[in-house]
C-alpha cells in the first residue's frame, strides 16, 4: 500500500521546486549558476527518492 501524504505531499513538490530552481532561477543568475544548478538538481533528485520510496511505504508494523 502506497503513502499518498510522501508520494504526493513531499516527492512532486520537491521534484518541482528542483526542477525550476535549476532551469528558470540557474538560467538567470549569471556568476552562481552552477551552484543553483547543483542545489536545484538535488532537491529534484532527493524528491525523486521520495516519490520512489512513498510508494513502497507499508503501514503495516515489522514483528520481530
């Protein structure tokens, strides 16, 4: 059973907010645009993982 409140709530918004940080803000800033690029890109990359691991997330508790 798939976590809708991290697949939707954390991965897509981070996805992006990273996705514009490092196209539209990267594009535009002139001497920090590699750093903006870097910066924006992990955000998406780290939504990405979220989104993966939203959907794998099970509520059901391990016994040991």
């Amino acid at each position: 059973m798939a976590s809708k409140a991290i697949t939707v709530g954390v991965g897509i918004p981070m996805i992006i907010v990273g996705a514009l940080m490092a196209w539209l803000w990267g594009s535009i800033e002139g001497d920090l645009q590699n750093q903006i690029e870097l910066v924006g890109s992990t955000i998406g990359i780290l939504g990405v993982i979220f989104f993966i691991s939203g959907l794998f997330y099970r509520n059901e508790p391990v016994m040991h």
